[in-house]
C-alpha cells in the first residue's frame, strides 16, 4: 500500500480515552443509572420491546471489573453513508475485545447490513486493524444502506450468527440504523439467542443527537473540511471581489451542518431549513432575502459574498413539498410511461400544467428550467423525486439574479452580480478524523465493548461530557429505547429514534441569529484553515462552535 507522509503518521496517534477508561481493563467497573423510559409513546414502545425496555442507563467508573469471563465473538458493521472515523470504532472495540482476553474474536461484516445477511465476514487481526488506525474512510469493511427491519431479516441474522458462534453485534450508523440495532436486540433477547447487540451514534449530519448523545460521530471531521473550504473560498471572494459563492453543504435533512459552517466561517448568509418552515418562506421570501444582502453589499461597492445553503433546504419550504407531493401523485405507477412518451418539453410542461393545482403550479412555474426538467428526471426507486439531487445553490442563485434584475430595473440595486456554484459533501466524510474524532470514536468503540462484557444488550455506546478534554470525558450506556417515539413511516405506525433538527431556541441558532444580520452587510469573514493533527491543544482538540455553545 502506497503511504501517504500524514497516514504514516497519524498510524502513531494513541487516540485519548475517557480517564475512566484508561489504566486497563481490570479497572472498570459499572454503575448503575436511574431507570429509562421513552422519550415519547411509553406504552406503545414498552409494548413494542418487552424484553429491552426500560432498562438502566448506566455509566463506568473506576473500579474492580466484575464482568463474566467468557470468550466474546463480537460482529461488527458499518451502517448508512460515511463518517470520519469509523475506523477508530472497529479499533478501540478491537484493543478492548482483545486486551479483556486475546482469545476474542471480531469479525467485521462486509457491506453494512448486507454483510449480516450474507454472512460475509473477515476475521480482524492487528495487521489488518493497524493498517486503518486513526485513518478516514469506511472501506476498512465498506458499509451500505440496506434496512435490516423484518422478522424474517433478522431470522436470517440470528441463524449466522448462531453458525459464526456470535456473542454480540455492535451496529454503528445513523437514527435509522440505530434504531434498526433497537429492534434487532429485542428479536435477539426475544428468541433467546443469547446475542447482544449494541450501537454507536454515526452520521456527519449531527441529527442523532439527544439529551444523552452529546454528537454523532464524523459531524466535527466532516464540517470542519467543508469549513476550511468554505473559509477559503471567502478569502478569494474577498481577494477578487468579484463572484457571490453559494455553497451547498451536505445534510440529508438537518441543518446542522450549514449552521455549524456558518459559526466557523461568519458567511454573508445562511439559511436554515427548520428556521424556513418555521417561518413558511417561500422560495421567493428565501430569494429576496439573500438579494438584500446582495443588494446592500452590492451598493457599497461589495460586489461579493458567500451563502452557505444546506442540502434539505428545499424539503422545508412548504410550497415546495406541497408540489412535489403532487408531482409524485402525477406520475404515480404508470403515468410515469405516458409521461416519458410526450414528444418534448413543451408537450410535458402542457401535462405538467394540467395535472398540478393552481398553486403548485405556480411555483413550478418561477423555477428556472432547469429545476423544472430536474424534478422530471431523477426519481427513485419508488418513482417519487429525488429531491437531494435538486440544484438548489444553482436555483437560488438564479432566483436571487431574477431578483437583483428586476431592482436594477426599479433604481435600487447598483451592482454586479456573478455567481459560482459549490457542492461539499463528499470532501468531508472520509477526511482523516480530527483529533476530537479520532478520541471519540476510539471511546465509543472501547465503551461498546465494555458494554458487551458487562451483558448489555440494545443499548447505545454513550460517551458524554465531550465539550472537556477526554480524560473528563463520561463512558456508559444507554437503552436506545430511551430515545424512541413512534412516528409514521410509509404509511405505518413505527418506533424510531427521533431525529434532531437545529433547534431555534438553542444556543447554536441564538449565536448565529444575533450576528447574521451584520454578517450580512459587512465583510466578517472567518478563515478556519485546515484541521491540525499536531501542535498545541487549543488548535487541535478543539470542538465543534454547535458543541461549545449548547454546553456553554
Ligand atoms: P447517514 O445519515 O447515513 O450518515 O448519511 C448522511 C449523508 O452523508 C447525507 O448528508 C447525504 O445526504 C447522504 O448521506 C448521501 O448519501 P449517499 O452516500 O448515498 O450519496
């Protein structure tokens, strides 16, 4: 394998554990927490899982460590889309499987669920772990995004596992397969299988999160890339001062990643997706809003900016839902093929007109064509729209250009307008974890072992108190049933972790709220470089602004 200087060196970085963790194995011991209920449905979710409801949130401490001595075979996946380190999970989970009893076994199933399902394993050894320490990247095993939620899925499970001799599962992903974990430890616990399963909070998106789980995993690595590049970006565009930057950062629904590149890089704008439902803007309120900032910066003679839009936004204007339920509704099943047989665009755009309400299509209509034609293009596999694939930097751009033309016209707008378009997205979620991830997830992977030694099942790995430096860092355990409502999924009534969007009266959306409105006019560019792997702490091991404002 080809080593990169920086690869070779971060293969020497000894990720810090919580100080209740350290000192070795021996050492540590369980203390019980007061018992858990779910955040919402109590009953319907303690009916849902008899046998892992309500169990005791727990933490370790210092102490004689009273766990059974039994030979542990630990399977371990890699669930949903990437995260900076993952691959420090499978290491600290390896070190402390290993330095319990180096008889244990972990097995790493390949492709995410898919690896469970097949029984498609490889056998780690500290060649292979050495090989992915501290490094980013999932393709230490790969993952996926197969849902494992039926009976039937989890027969098959139960079935490898029994044949592979499997003591636990540990599941690291997002809310979705977290919650998946939930369910599978209850069928597990049900059928007397013998077999724990136990989760780790994952995803860059930071919308697993709770008043148990401070983050998830990746969100520090991955929104520091896309601020170093967002901060580069406003350097030219104060250098050159000629281009407005809008900037599309990942984030399937949540806007915390937007938000949290806005506190490192003090945009021009920003824009909220939970804040513009809350408000019901229309994509035209959201076009004019930014064409204020342009038009202010634009008549003293700042003839750039960057806004920073994120990935869902489009998902949380109202009017546009609304139209693109009615869409989905206009292709459903076969009219799919009846539309794809009109002759061009003007022939669809007739059909497109007929079929929709006065109202939505009224908005399709102030779309540029290019969205229009893109609405009609990417479907999924149910045949709805795709709405991620949406362009929606290149939309608002051209909305906000349509804006600035027609104030031109009217004698209140005096400057120039040009627009470059960004995606970052799959820049940040493989980037070498940041020292904080690289701690975290190390933790998290040694506390889920601790976790299966000590006989917890259906719990999520919790390391806490994050905002600190690690050895004030807090280990334990929580039932993800604790974090459990019921919602409606596909037509169904469903338990699942609830998702954490951006919080309008928290203390992240409060900083940013107070600041943007100067951001907006002058230049307050903040340019946080790239993540520091070596060099004084306060560089380094810094934490998210999200993390150090919600614990103050
Ligand atoms: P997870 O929720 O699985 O962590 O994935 C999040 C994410 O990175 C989103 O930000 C993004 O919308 C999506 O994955 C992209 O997925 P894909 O890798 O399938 O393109």
């Amino acid at each position: 394998m080809n080593l990169s200087p920086l690869q070779k060196t971060r293969y020497e970085y000894s990720p810090k554990l919580p100080g209740m963790l350290r000192g070795g194995i021996a050492e540590i011991c369980v203390k019980d927490g007061a018992a858990t209920q779910s955040v919402a449905d109590q009953d319907k979710i303690k009916a849902l899982f008899p046998n892992t409801y309500g169990k005791n949130e727990i933490t370790f401490q210092k102490g004689t460590n009273t766990s059974e001595a039994k030979k542990q075979v630990v399977g371990v996946i890699l669930s949903g889309g990437q995260a900076p380190g993952g691959h420090n999970v499978i290491s600290g989970l390896y070190d402390a499987l290993k330095a319990t009893n180096s008889e244990n076994v972990l097995l790493g199933f390949k492709g995410g669920p898919d690896g469970l399902l097949k029984d498609d394993y490889v056998e780690f050894d500290d060649a292979f772990i050495d090989a992915y320490r501290n490094t980013g990247g999932f393709d230490i095993i790969g993952s996926g995004r197969t849902k494992l939620e039926t009976q039937e899925q989890f027969a098959i499970v139960a079935e490898n596992a029994k044949k592979n001799g499997l003591t636990a599962i540990v599941i690291i992903g997002g809310d979705d397969s977290n919650t998946n974990a939930a369910t599978l430890a209850e069928y597990m616990a049900a059928n007397n299988t013998g077999v724990q399963v136990i989760g780790c909070p994952k995803t860059i998106d930071g919308d697993l999160k709770n008043e148990d789980i401070e983050a998830s995993f990746g969100f520090d690595t991955a929104t520091k890339t896309y601020s170093e590049l967002i901060g580069n970006i406003e350097r030219d565009a104060n250098s050159a001062k000629k281009y407005w930057h809008f900037i599309k950062v990942m984030g399937r629904s949540a806007s915390h990643v937007a938000l949290e590149c806005a506190l490192e890089t003090q945009p021009n704008i920003c824009l909220i997706g939970e804040e513009v439902a809350a408000k019901k803007m229309s994509l035209s309120a959201i076009a004019d809003y930014i064409a204020d900032s342009v038009e202010k910066r634009g008549n003293n003679g700042e003839n750039f900016g960057v806004a920073i839009i994120p990935e869902g936004i489009v998902e949380f204007v109202p009017e546009f839902s609304k139209l693109i339920a009615e869409i989905n509704e206009l292709l459903a099943g076969e009219k799919t093929e009846a539309f794809n047989a009109l002759p061009d665009w003007v022939a669809k755009y007739d059909f497109i007109k007929s079929g929709l309400t006065a109202e939505s299509f009224a908005v399709f209509d102030i779309l540029p064509q290019f969205v229009q034609q893109q609405l009609f293009l990417e479907r999924d596999p149910h045949g709805n729209v795709q709405v991620s694939l949406i362009e929606s930097e290149k939309l608002f751009s051209e909305m906000v250009k349509e804006k600035l033309a027609a104030r031109k016209a009217a004698g209140t707008y005096k400057g120039k307008f040009g627009a470059q378009h960004h995606f970052f997205g799959y820049e940040g979620r493989c980037a070498f974890p940041s020292n904080f991830d690289a701690d975290y997830c190390y933790s998290l992977g040694y506390n889920a072992f601790m976790l299966i030694q000590y006989g917890y099942t259906g719990y999520l790995s919790k390391v806490s108190n994050l905002s600190k430096p690690a050895d004030e860092w807090v280990a334990g355990g929580m039932p993800i049933t604790k974090m459990m409502n019921m919602e409606r999924r596909n037509g169904e009534d469903k338990p699942v972790i609830r998702k954490a969007l951006v919080e309008l009266d928290g203390a992240p959306f409060k900083y940013f709220e107070a600041h943007r409105e100067e951001w907006a006019v002058k230049t307050s560019f903040t340019y946080p470089g790239a993540i520091q792997y070596f060099g004084p702490a306060e560089v380094c091991d810094l934490t998210t602004r999200t993390l150090a404002l919600e614990k103050g």
